[in-house]
C-alpha cells in the first residue's frame, strides 16, 4: 500500500466538525476535529481495503 496514493480531500462543515485526509512520502495522513474521528478512521479503512482488493 506503499506506493498507493489518496488524493488531499478536506471536508470542513464548521469549526469542530471536519476532516481531512491525504497520502505523502509513502504515508497516509489523517486529521479531524474532536468529533471525527471514526469518520476518519472509516476513509482509512476504504483506503486500505480497496488497496488490498486491487492487489488480488
């Protein structure tokens, strides 16, 4: 999943309520307000099994 890439997606509804996340140097990166978290985690997840399907 190294090489696999997401593209900058921000989603920012007010001031507590947002996420983004993005992949750079062979990382995946994630960051949301105090709410999001497992919204988050969730884009994580579709990233990482959609990469695993493509690899079967």
């Amino acid at each position: 999943m190294a090489d696999r890439e997401h593209p900058r997606l921000r989603v920012a509804r007010d001031e507590d309520d947002w996420v983004m996340a993005w992949t750079s140097e062979q990382t995946f990166h994630l960051t949301c307000g105090p709410g999001n978290l497992a919204e988050a985690l969730s884009l994580f997840r579709t990233w990482a099994t959609e990469a695993v399907a493509e690899e079967s």
